[in-house]
C-alpha cells in the first residue's frame, strides 16, 4: 500500500440501545430533511458523476464515471491504467458486470440482489421499501463522526447496517455483504464523505470502498437531471 495515501478500517464501536417506537422513524426523518425534503428529492430523475480513483491496495489510478436513473437504473465504469475498464450496471431487470478477468456476466442470486440495493436512485425515500425490516442497532464513531447506526433486513434476507450521522442526520456509510466473481462473500463498507449541495440537494463528492480485500477511493463531480437514454444501462450484448 503506498505511503500516500493509507487507508484503515476504522475501529467502531457499537453498544445496544433501547428502542423506543419512534426511534427509527426519528432517523429516517432527519435524514430524508438533510438531504433537501421529499420534494426537491422528487424534482431528481437522473444522475451523472465523473472523477477519478484511487486503488490504495495497488498504488493504481483511473477515471471514475456513473450514471443513475430513477427508480433503479445504474452503471459504474472504473478505467484503471495499465488493466482495463471494470463496470457494474443494473438496467431495471438485469444486473451485470464486465471486466478484463471474467468478462461479461449477466448477475443472479445474492449478487443480482446486491446490484439491485445500490442501484436504488432515491433512497430517502425508499428506504423502508428496500429494507421492511429496520431496527436501531447502536451507536458508532466513524473517523471524527458520532453516528447511529439502524440494521436493515431486506425481503430476501440481506442484512445492511446505515450509519448516519448525529449531527447532520446523512448517511455516514453502509455496511453489507458483498459477493464477488469467485463466490467469495465478504462484508464491505461503503462510506460517504465531503456532501456539498447540487441543485439544493447533498451529494457526496468523495466514496471511499474498504473490504477486507480491496480499499479505493472515488473523488468525484456531480451533475443532476442530465439526459440518460436507458440503453446505458443494458449490457453490451442487448443494447
């Protein structure tokens, strides 16, 4: 790992609480405020990123591109130097990825369903949609943030930890089970730093990814309500 940049797995500390009724409700309203109130989040029907990252575990450096569509379209592009482009899409129905070491694969299963969790466009307002089950797990310090952390149980049975942040009520980070090519099942973390408003709506403008395998960081513009046609979104072969 270079000595530029290291990044560790932070140390969290998680003690129960008790859950009075309107405790995640309390969570989930503070967050869908922080990031501008149902209507301004409405008022969004697309999503375009672009920027650079940063592969700490390798010392490697690429461009970083994105596009989201409501309600649950999505592709992710990384062009690493000196490897190739890696993607990830989810076009509605079908999730797949495409890289220099597997190729095309069309998603099934838990890894389909994972695809399909991070392609959710809005998700203050379909948090409760995407996760039926939600609890207050705890409390938790990422980095310098004191945060409060819900347990999210999806219909399948995929298990999520949010953390979001006391003071300002956003989303700190998600915590979940990640599966990759070879069948290997890991947990990953996804934490989500430096918001700043676009449109009067908080968008993280740096992603940083920790498995216990892989560590990157994504430092990136944002551009809301451009023009997507759907046909970005399918996969290589059904376009």
């Amino acid at each position: 790992m270079t000595g530029a940049l290291c990044l560790v797995l932070p140390v969290v500390f998680a003690a129960a609480l008790a859950q009075p009724p309107a405790a995640v409700d309390q969570v989930l309203s503070r967050y869908l405020k922080a990031m501008g109130g149902e209507d301004a989040l409405r008022r969004v029907t697309a999503r375009a990123s672009t920027g650079s990252i940063f592969v700490a575990t390798y010392g490697a450096h690429g461009e970083y591109r994105e596009f989201a569509k409501a309600p649950h379209s999505y592709r992710r592009t990384f062009r690493l130097r000196g490897y190739g482009s890696i993607e990830r899409a989810f076009d509605g129905t079908n999730a797949w990825e495409e890289g220099p070491e597997y190729g095309l694969e069309i998603l099934s299963g838990a890894r389909r369903l994972e695809v399909r969790r991070q392609a959710e466009f809005c998700l203050p307002l379909n948090l409760r949609a995407l996760y039926p089950k939600l609890t207050l797990k705890g409390r938790g310090r990422i980095d310098e943030f004191d945060a409060t952390i819900l347990e999210g149980r999806t219909e399948a049975g995929e298990q999520d930890e949010l953390w979001f942040d006391d003071a300002t009520g956003l989303l700190l980070a998600v915590d979940s089970t990640e599966t990759f090519a070879n069948g290997v099942a890991q947990r990953v973390r996804y934490q989500y730093e430096d918001y700043k408003p676009v449109d009067g709506v908080p968008e993280p403008h740096r992603i940083r990814y920790e498995s216990p395998r892989l560590i990157w960081v994504v430092t990136r513009q944002v551009t809301l309500n451009v023009a997507v046609d759907d046909s970005v979104f399918r996969p290589p072969d059904r376009r």
